[in-house]
C-alpha cells in the first residue's frame, strides 16, 4: 500500500471572529493535510516534534484520534509546545501571531521507511529552517533514491518576506528534490515579488521542477507542465474559514493522485484529462475545509466521498 509521509510543525491554532476566541484545533500546515488524508484512509506517517506538555498531549490525542502514527513525533522535554492565534477579518481571512519556545536539540526522531511511489510532503518555513536542514535533506534524499514522489509547498509568509534573499538557496534545493511545486500567488510574491504566474514557472519553477500549480486565493487555479497550460475556475462560496484552504488543496491533489494511480515514473506525462480530475479532488477538499473552523476535511465529508 503506498503511503503518505509528511513533515512539519505541529501547533495548536487558537482561532479568533471578532475579537473572542471561537475555537482552538491542532495545526500546522503540512499536517492538515495529512489529517485529511487520514480522515480518507490514506496510509499516513508524520514526522513532527512537540513539547511534553498539556499542549502536546493534546496534539497527540487528536493524531490518535485521527489514525496518525505518532512514533515519528519527538516530544522534547524542554521548551513548551507552539501555538497560535489566528484572527479571522470578514473575509474570514486569518492574520496570525505565533509562540514559539523550541529546545536547541531538534527532530530527534526515526523516519519512517520511505518505498517507491511513496509521496513525501515538505512545506513552508519547516523546509527551509537552518536548524532543521539536516534532517529535511536526509528526508529527501532518502526519497529521491527510492523514487518516491516529492511534493512541494513553498507556504512562504509575509513575516519571512526580509529573508528570501538569504534562503534562495534552499529554496532551489528543494525545488530541485520537488516533483510537484504547488504555492499561492501570494508565497511567490514574497519570495520573488512576481505575481504573473507564466513568469513565475518560466523564470523560477519549470527548470527545476516541470509540474507546477499556482492557486490565487478564491480566483482560479493554474496548471504549468511541459504538456499543459490551462486555468481552472473556481466555484464561489461562503467561507466560514479560509484557514487550511490551501493546506487541504494539496491533501485533495494528493488523494487524487493516489486515486488515479499516479506513480512516480508517470509525472513527466500526465494527460490533461488526469490532471482535471486530481485538481477536481484537491478543489473539493479545499471548499470542504472552507465551511468550518476545522483544519482539515470533516469526518462526514470523508466518508460520502
């Protein structure tokens, strides 16, 4: 059975509408995902880290909970687990504050065995954080040599938008491991202050990574490959929530892959007909997600796709 590994930060999201809180749920973004998948009965693993305290075990209930290993999460004895508040607009857009205190010893963890056609997801500040590269890299190397299918999401913020000149580097290293680059138009203006997608893939992806797609919050969905250029609409809807919008596009992208039996060795030429139907799964999930303070797709949802 092929299975879904994931790598990322666990946080507790306190998320605020009006200035009170209104819900607190696990999150992090590479790990949405993987609890949405899990929800589909996807074979996942998640390779993680959180403090021993009342904060953590609430993080690991919710993976038990969730049919997620959590043999591969390194519960530090010092620093305290990460949370953040979330502050909702009326767009029902967040604005977040982070609380971090990590110990200086990370991710001291066994990963899980990575087999061919396995799809490894990396993403944001996590894949690019000097502290953690070490380990990030023996991740994707260890997939790269078992042919498994690196997925990339860039999830580059605003608050790191000063740094992307000193983390290009890494940046290009995990495209170059990347088989998929999915990222926001919003994650390539801060990293590149490009907002044109054909210039983006032309001047920034295509040559590392030939499969790229690039959402635009609630606009339209495009497709780069060396086969496609197409744009996909996107259906409106009433957003309780846009937390985890992305973060679930991927889950959807992913489960549409496994369903169509995407194996490594198929990448470098997908029908646009397969294509339509994995952005159709990653569309649903995404829109799912965006009905609720949940992070990741609902139970229900799961269970009548």
């Amino acid at each position: 059975m092929r299975k879904v590994i994931g790598i990322g930060e666990t946080i507790l999201d306190i998320i605020f509408r009006d200035d009170q809180p209104s819900a607190a749920v696990p999150g992090g973004s590479v790990f949405n995902g993987i609890v949405s998948l899990a929800r589909m009965g996807v074979d996942v693993c998640f390779i993680s880290e959180t403090g021993n305290d009342h904060v953590g075990d609430i993080i690991l209930q919710f993976m038990r909970d969730n049919n997620i290993p959590t043999e591969h999460v390194n519960v530090f004895p010092d620093g305290k687990s990460p949370v953040s508040l979330a502050f909702l607009n009326e767009q029902s857009d967040a604005e977040y504050i982070f609380y971090r205190d990590y110990p200086k010893q990370r991710l001291d963890v066994l990963f899980p065995k990575i087999n061919e056609d396995d799809i490894v997801v990396i993403g944001s500040y996590y894949a690019l954080n000097p502290v953690l590269r070490e380990k990030i890299l023996e991740l994707l190397e260890q997939a790269r040599e078992k042919k498994a299918i690196v997925y990339y999401d860039p999830n580059f913020r605003s608050s790191h938008k000063g740094e992307a000149m000193k983390l290009a580097p890494t940046i290009i290293e995990n495209l170059e491991y990347a088989d998929i680059v999915r990222g926001s138009i919003e994650d390539f203006f801060y990293m590149y202050n490009i907002e044109d997608v054909d210039k983006i893939y032309k001047d920034k992806i295509r040559f590392y990574c030939p499969n790229f797609l690039c959402t635009a919050g609630s606009k339209s969905i495009s497709l780069r490959t060396a086969q496609c250029t197409k744009e996909y609409p996107i259906a409106p809807l009433e957003a309780v929530s846009t937390i985890g919008a992305g973060d679930n596009f991927n889950a959807g992208l992913i489960y549409g892959m496994l369903k169509q039996d995407v194996r490594y060795r198929d990448l470098a030429n997908l029908s646009e007909e397969t294509w339509d139907k994995i952005i159709r799964c990653g569309q649903d999930f995404a829109a799912e997600v965006c009905k609720s303070f949940s992070n990741s797709i609902s139970a229900e949802f799961a269970n009548s796709y």
